[in-house]
C-alpha cells in the first residue's frame, strides 16, 4: 500500500472545463482535485451601488443540485477521484462561499461555507459562522485520509486550522483567490503564514489558488513540519503536491502537542 498521496491543485481560470482538468489530474495519478476559491464565477466582483449589478450577480449563485455542481460531480464519477468543487452558493439573504468536496461515486462527502469573509471586498456574502469547520475520511490508495477544508481567509485565523487538527484531519485543502507570493502590502507573508499554521497543527496543508492576471499564482503545498513540498509559477496549470502520510502521521504522534494547541 502506498505511503503517499498525490493532490492536484487546479490554478487553472475560471470557465476551464473542470471534465478536462479532472481527466489532466487523473492522468497523473493524482486522487484529488481541488480547484479555486468560487470557480463559478472566478471569484467576480461587482459595483455594489449598482442595484442591478448586485441582482445580477446573486442571481449566478448555484446550489447544490444544480448543473454546475452537478458537472464536478459526474466528472468526479467518471474518473474515479476525489474533487474538491468551489462555487458561489444560493442562500438568503444572501448567497455564500462554498466548496464541496466529492468522492469518486460523485457523493458529496463534506460541504464548506467560508467563515471569515471578505466583506469589504463582495458585500454581498453571507459568512458560514454557527457551521463548524469539519474533517472527514476519505478512500485512497493509501487506505483511508482524513481531511479538512478552508476557503481562503479562513486560514488567516487560527481557530480553522486548530480546529480541523483537533478533528484528526492529517490534510486540509484550501481554495484561494487572492496574491500568494506577490501582494503590493504584504508579499509573501500568506505563504508563510500557512507554512507556520502548519507547524503548529501539525497538518498538511495544500492551497489552489488563480493564475495570473486573476491572482498571482503560487498554489503551494507544505507539510506538517512546514516545509514547502511544491509551488507553482504564476501561469495556469496542475500543480502536483505528494503528502507523505507516514511523515504526517509520525509528526502528529510524536509532536501532537503541537496538533493539539
């Protein structure tokens, strides 16, 4: 049995066929695939004193039996991998972040709302707060994986990642759509911070993120020492991260004061 898991981070834009990158990821050997923060509508913005700008854009929300998802989960079928699918949720009052991770019967295992929101940047988002983060388990080559998930700024607090660490998870995936390694006030500092969130949940943690000019690029993997295991450039494509389970695991046993803070 495999000691290792393979993760494909999607940095590919959205409105990409998510059947053709999942069939790319599968090709790999990759067992799952997680694409960008709300790859519905790449993350799109919107003049919100502009009325019917703002009807216009909640009204592109998707839910969960709809087509778009609909598609990830037939892909996710297909091609037998787990598939993390990233989407603009209808809600009222107002519509959420979400992603939903799906296993290869295309059954969804674990679905996400953002927590921490970025309300001064699409004002028109509910926050997911009074839904707990949570870790499930997962079938893979390597027997069974229990993993979590962020959505972007989710991991710039604490609490997500303790939370998941508590939970068991050994790998928590996080959707992103913002400047990794490039950003004008802090630079690199994200990056950072996931490596040192990381360190201290002794988890790993795998981040897809947007290509360039939507964002910066940089999807990147660390593990639960975090150290970087993979990085991409700014251009689109798969970045394959490999997750060392027996590492991941030994850490967390013989550090788990570090998992447990």
């Amino acid at each position: 049995m495999s000691r290792s898991l393979t993760v494909a981070l999607a940095q590919y834009p959205s409105g990409r066929d998510c059947t053709q990158i999942v069939a790319e990821a599968k090709a790999t050997a990759a067992e799952i695939v997680v694409f960008p923060e709300m790859y519905s509508n790449g993350y799109a913005r919107f003049d919100p004193k502009d009325l019917a700008a703002r009807a216009r854009w909640c009204a592109d929300a998707e839910s969960l039996d709809g087509d778009f998802v609909g598609r990830f989960r037939e892909a996710a079928k297909a091609h037998r991998v787990q598939v993390v699918a990233t989407f603009l949720e209808k809600g009222e009052p107002k519509p959420f972040n979400a992603a939903l991770l799906i296993d290869p019967e295309g059954r969804p295992l674990l679905h996400h709302r953002k927590v921490h929101i970025c309300d001064f940047d699409s004002p028109e988002l509910a926050c997911g707060r009074g839904s707990d983060f949570a870790a499930c388990d997962i079938e893979t080559g390597a027997g069974p994986v229990r993993v979590g998930l962020m959505i972007r700024m989710d991991r710039e607090y604490p609490e997500a990642a303790r939370s998941l660490s508590r939970q068991g998870a050994e790998i928590v995936l996080v959707p992103n759509c913002c400047d990794l390694a490039t950003d004008r006030t802090v630079g690199d500092v994200r990056i950072a911070q996931a490596r040192g969130r990381a360190f201290e949940t002794a988890t790993g943690i795998g981040v897809a993120n947007y290509p360039a000019p939507r964002c910066d690029g940089h999807s990147f993997a660390v593990d639960a020492s975090g150290r970087i295991i993979a990085m991409a450039d700014a251009s689109p494509g798969l970045l394959l991260a490999t997750f060392d389970l027996a590492a991941i695991r030994r850490t967390r046993r013989e550090e788990r004061f570090r998992g447990q803070i």
